[in-house]
C-alpha cells in the first residue's frame, strides 16, 4: 500500500480560509478517487497559516477495473439461425471481446444483445497527476487573488508545491501560475526556526514539521490551545471569553502555540466591557478573561465588575522572546484602549438627542433618502405591531421612544470606529442619560439576532423594535427590486427574516405576518412615489420569501420532517395562513405532543382515511357547518349517526370563544373508536356506494370530520 503527500505552501493564509478549504479539499478528492476507482484507507486534510496539505494512505498502485455493460444491436439483427452477423462481430469487436461472449437481454419484450467493455485501471500515479489540479483549481473562497504574472487565483500567492508518492515526485501542472513553481521535497518550518527542511516520505511528514516547530496537524494545535486557555484561566481562577469562533481564528494564526499572560491598566476599567472584548477579540485576538462571579449588565458603562486586567495571547514566537512578545501586546492594546477611552469620553461631551439629530446627515439607500427618514419607518412599523400585538405589559411611549433613538449611536464616535459595538452603545449612552431600562436595553439589543444562533432580544420593546428595524430593511430592499437570489444576499435579508420569525416565535406575539407586509406595502407606495411600485408583486414575493424562511426555521428546530410538510406544505391546507407564525408555532407543539402519545398512530389512520376518502367528494376543504351539507334522513346505520353527533361536538368547540388546538385533537382522540365504526364490517356502511345520493351524504359527513382535522394539519402527511 502507498501513501501520497500534497503540500501548498503560501504566504500567510486568512485565518477564516482554514478551516472551510480543508473541508472543501477532502470532499473533492474524496469524489475523483472514487470516480477513478482509487482505493484507499484514509485521506487526511489539515493546514497551518503557511500551508494546506494532505495525506492519503493505503492508496493501490493501480485503480480498479472499469467495467460497463453496453447495449449493442437487437438480437435478431446480430445473430441469423445462432450465427453471428456482421453486427455481432462488429459490436463484439469495438469492446475488444470475443462475440461468443456477448449477452441477450430482453428490455420491453424485445431481445437485445450485451457485452461488457472492460477498462483496465490506471496506474493511481498517473491519476492523481491529473485529479490533483483539479482538485486545487476547484478550491473556492473569497477574495482570491492573482499575483505575478499568471492568471491562476488561490487564497494567498503559492511559493512551493511538495507531491510525493511514497519516495518518488508525482509531477503536475497547474496552469497559468507564472512563474511556473516547482515541485520537490523542500517544505518549510516555523519562520524563526528553519527554513527548509527535507521531506523524503510522507510518513514523515508531520514528525519532520514537528521537530522544526510546526504542529501541522490542526486538531490537535486546537486541543493544545484550547487546553493551554482553560487549564491557565483555572489556575488564575478566572473564566476565559473563548468562542469556538476566536479558537478556531487564533488556531488558523499560528503553528507553534504558546500562552502568554498579558496585563493592563485598571484605568481601563471604566470602559465598556464590550468595548474591552470588541478590542481583544476581534481586533487582537486576545482571550478576556472575566472574573468568576462577574457581575454583567448589558448597560453599564464601565467593566469594573465584570472584567480582569489579565488577559491571555497565543504566541507563535519562541519561548526566549515571551517576555518582550508579552510587552509588546500589552503597549498595543494599551494604545487601543487609549483611543476607546477618548472615543467615549467625546461622545459623553453630547446628549443622545444632539446626536439623533445628525443621523439625517447619513444616506440610506439609493431612492430610500436618509438614516432620519429609515428611524420614522421603524417608528411606523413598531406603532403598527404595537396595535397588532395587544400587549398591556407595553407602554407605547417607551416603544416608541426606543425606536426613535435606536440609531443616534452611528454618530457616535465610538461606533464609528467600532462598527460592531452599534446599538449596544446607543443602550448604554441612553441610560447614563436617565432614559428608562425599558427604552435603553430595546435600543441595546434590537440589532439581535446579529448570527446564526445568537442571543434573542430579552424584552418585547426590544422584540418589536428588533422586527421593525429588519421588516423595513426587507421591505426597502425587495421596494428597490433587490431581492435576493441564488446564494447572493447582500443585504442579509435571510438572516433579518430568520431574526423576525424567531423572535415572534419566542415571544407568541399574534401577528399576521402576511396583513402587516401589506400594510407596509401600502405605507412605503405613499411615502416613494417616484418609486413605481407593483404592490402585487412585491407582497407576492414577500409572502414566498417568508414562507420559505419558516419551513428553513422549523427545519433548523428539529421537527419532524412529517410535522413540518403537514402543517406548510400541503396542498389540502392553503386556506390556512403559515404566515399566522404564533398560531402555526401552536399548531405544530400541539401536534408534536400528540405524536408523542402512545395512541396517535390509530388516530392518524383513521383520519387519514377519512381524508382519502372525502377526496373523492365534492366539498370545499374549508366548510365546517353540517347545515344543507348532510341530510340525517339518509342515515342507515347508527355509526352515521354517532358521526354526525360528533361533527355537532367540533361545531360548538369551534364557537366556543378562545378554543385551542389541544382541545380539538383531545377531541378527535376521544372519539377515535366512533370514527372507525364507520367502517366496520358489521357496523359500518359502504361509502362508495352506487346509490349516488347516499354516496355524496356518506362523503360529505368524511369531508366535514377531514376539515375539522385540517384546521390542525393534513394527517394523510404524518408518518403513523
């Protein structure tokens, strides 16, 4: 068994580019390996910040023979009395095999004749000289660039290629790389160590790397880091700010990892704690470290109970050096702090309100005017929910107010600087001014959720503001005719509705999602005439794109496959609105919990078959009255009659203000035995009956028990 090495050497790769060029890499080796029939029993993929490479072992030296059946002439034009003809030979020949070796296969009732081309397997050398290019060529992420004078894009410029099969170089071309690099056995280690170092195997591989200062293996750099930051936050008896996002980002920055505890000044203390962790984080990835029984509260304006002067750095220097390394991150965050402190204290100098009054000095949208003008839609949008909601616990003022001070900190100097600390300063600069917690933490939090799986806004002012300020963004945009297609979202429109459905969700606000988009529709036709805008359309697509956004919601939130297409995707359920999100969330626990039920499986049948049945009918999916529907006089059997009583049960639940869904399935539950009688042998009548009258009876009393069941979910889609 062989083994193959492949190393891309590069300058210095973005951290983000690691983790998903490694994924991409195996996948699509995985896929011409077993397209060219190459055995093999492991391929591994890692890098470091200067080099992707992989390790492919138990590789056979030639790949499988290809064998394909091929259909040839009918069989009584290849053969005459058993005797080949012209075509037999013919046909026998071109797949290089004796014609007493072809096949007669029937296929429609007609004989045909067969015979297998055979394909010998290639030597995996010579394939993987042609896969191997492939491979890196199809390598996909952004911004890839070109350098020197070639035409070929790659993450960062490539300045060695080792390809080893075994001992010897497996040559290759990449095309329009200028110029041309050439493959040998030099890799390089880590920078202030060696240089280069000779690799004569790939069974060597990551031990030579390693003995020159380079833990190329990925997973295991991330262990050792991440066990490097808790064992030491232990022993400090503090607790690390480590995302998976800052580990995976520090593991993707170095190649021979070391911890270095670095200290500031408590002065700067008074700032933020976001302010402190935006700084660390994502400008220097530093690890915080915050005190054990931190005290947070995401509107103070100082870090004092909540933060440690130390804070964590991986190094990838020597250990000599740790001790001016150290020094020298400790002057860098203590300049960037420096400038964090005189943002602030310059943006203290004005009130809230003198910097409201300059977001209309930032544009908008092309044909959407200003900031100023984007705040009084989000103030319209929020009264409308407000008046949709019913909620006493709100006091539309403080919504109100809220909404119309979510955006003065984009005139903050801070924020300006600190694109991301955008709402979550405007909160805090509200409340050092004496504005209510209510206003302050809907301001703080109203950009959530900012990422897949982020925090929810805590409060419902925050909930309803946090929905104000994604619906008129969404509605803006599909307005300008900018909605998103294919992967391209621009505008991250999927990630705002995804925002708005999970928030109405958690919070059960009863919104009619589709009424209120109309509504808006209507508000923005008034306000943007020159705009020309197809009301239709836009609610049209609107409607599609949110429907589309909540089967991904419910998918995410692992229903049952079944509960989902049920309750959204049925054609027997369009009279319902999906888009009722507080009623469909209602509709699908409610079913979820009914599945769980030992039970569920015979109710689900029969209402199934109820359903199939009544499809066969006549009546409409969205009748629920017995009334000039079933004639009583036409019953024969008391299982009809013990239907109908139940039909009069459903029918007064439904009048009964404030039903709920449990109600009607407990319903249905109790009754399952009566249900069924229907169609038993002794008890039951015959639907489908030649009597044309007595048939359309029978049906409609199944369609009005199917439509019952429909106002929760199409059964027939549930898997019993």
């Amino acid at each position: 068994m062989s083994t193959y090495l492949l190393e891309i050497g590069t300058e210095e790769l973005p951290a983000e580019f690691a983790d998903s060029v490694i994924n991409q890499f195996k996948s699509l080796l995985e896929f011409e390996l077993e397209k060219n029939f190459i055995k093999n029993t492991e391929i591994f993929c890692s890098s470091t910040p200067r080099r992707i490479f992989l390790l492919i072992s138990g590789l056979t030296d030639l790949g499988k023979d290809k064998i394909e059946l091929r259909k040839g002439p009918k069989a009584d034009t290849a053969f005459l009395n058993g005797v080949p003809t012209h075509s037999a030979i013919g046909f026998a020949k071109s797949l290089d095999i004796d014609v007493k070796d072809l096949l007669i296969k029937k296929i429609k009732n007609v004989d045909f004749v067969f015979g297998e081309k055979i394909e010998k397997g290639k030597s995996t050398k010579y394939l993987l000289s042609l896969i191997i290019p492939k491979v890196i060529k199809a390598l996909q992420g952004s911004r890839f660039m070109k350098w020197s004078y070639g035409n070929f894009k790659f993450s960062r410029p490539i300045r060695w290629i080792i390809s080893l099969y075994n001992e010897e170089l497996l040559e290759f071309e990449l095309e329009n790389i200028e110029p041309k690099i050439i493959i040998d056995k030099i890799s390089r280690g880590h920078r202030l160590i060696t240089n280069k170092i000779l690799i004569n195997h790939p069974d060597n591989y990551l031990d030579s790397l390693e003995a020159s200062g380079v833990l190329a293996n990925r997973t295991k750099r991330k262990k050792i880091i991440n066990d490097l930051i808790n064992n030491s936050a232990d022993n400090l008896k503090l607790y690390p700010d480590l995302s998976d996002k800052l580990l995976n980002e520090i593991t993707d920055l170095v190649e021979s990892p070391d911890l270095l505890v670095g200290n500031f000044d408590s002065k700067y203390l008074s700032l933020p704690t976001e302010v402190l962790c935006t700084v660390m984080k994502n400008h220097q990835r530093y690890v915080p470290l915050f005190k054990i029984n931190r005290k947070f509260s995401k509107l103070d304006l100082d870090s004092r109970k909540t933060l440690s002067t130390k804070f964590f750095v991986i190094s990838n220097g020597l250990k000599e050096a740790n001790k001016s390394i150290t020094k020298g991150n400790e002057n860098v965050i203590k300049a960037r702090f420096a400038d964090a402190k005189f943002f602030i204290e310059t943006d203290l100098n004005l009130s809230c309100n003198e910097r409201n009054k300059k977001i209309s000095s930032i544009s908008y949208l092309k044909g959407l005017g200003n900031i100023a003008e984007k705040v009084e839609r989000i103030i319209f949008i929020a009264n409308e929910i407000f008046n949709e909601v019913k909620d006493s616990s709100i006091n539309i003022q403080e919504l109100l107010e809220a909404a119309k001070f979510s955006k003065q900190d984009l005139c903050s100097e801070i924020v300006k600087e600190f694109p991301e600390l955008q709402g979550t300063m405007g909160g805090k600069y509200l409340m050092n001014e004496g504005f209510s917690k209510n206003v302050s933490l809907a301001v703080s939090e109203h950009y959530f959720p900012r990422f897949y799986k982020d925090n929810l806004p805590s409060t419902k002012y925050g909930s309803i503001l946090a929905i104000s300020d994604k619906l008129e963004t969404i509605i803006s945009i599909f307005v300008i005719g900018k909605r998103p297609s294919g992967s391209s979202d621009p505008y991250a429109l999927r990630r705002n509705l995804n925002g708005i459905i999970q928030i109405i969700w958690q919070n059960n606000f009863d919104l009619k999602f589709d009424k209120l988009i109309a509504k808006l529709i209507d508000h923005w036709h008034s306000e943007f005439n020159a705009l020309n805008i197809n009301h239709q359309k836009i609610l049209n697509d609107l409607i599609e794109f949110s429907k589309q956004r909540i089967i991904s919601h419910l998918e995410e939130s692992s229903y049952d496959k079944e509960i989902i297409s049920s309750t959204c995707e049925s054609e027997n359920i369009r009279h319902l609105n999906i888009l009722d999100i507080a009623d469909l969330k209602n509709r699908i626990e409610t079913l979820q919990k009914f599945k769980l039920e030992n039970d569920s499986a015979s109710l689900i049948n029969i209402i199934s078959r109820y359903t199939k049945l009544a499809n066969k009918g006549n009546l409409e999916n969205d009748k629920y009255t017995c009334e000039d529907k079933i004639n009583i006089e036409l019953f024969e059997k008391k299982s009809e009659i013990d239907v109908f009583n139940f039909l009069q049960k459903l029918e007064n639940l439904l009048n009964t203000k404030d039903w709920e869904y449990h109600q009607l399935i407990n319903l249905f539950q109790k009754n399952t035995q009566i249900l069924f009688e229907i169609f038993d042998n002794n008890n039951g009548v015959l639907v489908m009956t030649e009597d044309l009258k007595l048939r359309n009876n029978r049906l409609n009393l199944l369609a009005l028990v199917r439509n019952y069941s429909l106002l929760i979910a199409d059964f027939t889609l549930l898997n019993s």
